[in-house]
C-alpha cells in the first residue's frame, strides 16, 4: 500500500521561507517521478513543481518559477519543497504525489499521478 505523508506546513510571513516534506512508503521511491501540486479555497488544483525520479530534472509552473525548489533524497524516500521568498498567493493546501510508471505527456498534468498525499497546509500572511 503506497502512501505519501505531507509534514512541515505552517504560518508564515511573507516574504519568508518554509519547507514541506513527503515521506513515501509502501512502494519503491526511486523509481518514481515525484510533483507538487496545490490547491487554494474556492481554486482548482495546480501544478506547484515536479523533478524526475534521480533527481536529475526539475520542473516549475511559472508562478514559483525562482523562488521554489523541489528536490529528493531516494536513500530516505522523501520529497522536498522548498519556498523562499513567499506571497500571500501561495497560500493552499500542499499536496506531493507520485506519477504513474507509465504517465506520458507533460509532468504538470494531475491525471499523471496516481498516489496523492493528504496535504499539508501553508499559509502566507501579508
């Protein structure tokens, strides 16, 4: 049973840093791309970040573009997010999720990911 455990949300000011964390079991992490997505009261979800399953390639949507970094530690089958310089618009629920084997087309796509974490909440205060 696969599952993805979001850690680290909070309170913050903006301008300032936070990290969020997913820790995956239950399959073999590292043979999997990873992303985060997001979702704001009353917004569809949206693509946050993506980074393929060594780490190699990272991928952002625009708006985080800069101030974001994904990364990865397949040792400890964790996820990473990091958010420097954060607005008030980046306030959502934060969700990691693991793309399917066999997803084609881009990595920004939701449909592409089969396991979803239950999300961790991030709030920036202006």
């Amino acid at each position: 049973q696969v599952q993805l455990v979001e850690s680290g949300g909070g309170l913050v000011q903006a301008g300032g840093s936070l990290s969020v964390s997913c820790a995956a079991s239950g399959g073999t992490f590292s043979s999997y791309d990873m992303g985060w997505f997001r979702q704001a009261p009353g917004k569809e979800r949206e693509f946050v970040a993506a980074i393929t399953r060594s780490g190699a390639s990272t991928y952002y949507a625009d708006s985080v573009k800069g101030r974001f970094t994904i990364s990865r530690d397949n040792a400890k089958n964790t996820l990473y997010l990091q958010m420097n310089t954060l607005k008030p618009e980046d306030t959502a629920v934060y969700y990691c999720a693991r793309r399917a084997l066999m997803a084609v087309g881009p990595s920004s796509r939701g449909s592409s990911y089969d396991y979803w974490g239950q999300g961790t909440q991030v709030t920036v205060s202006s």
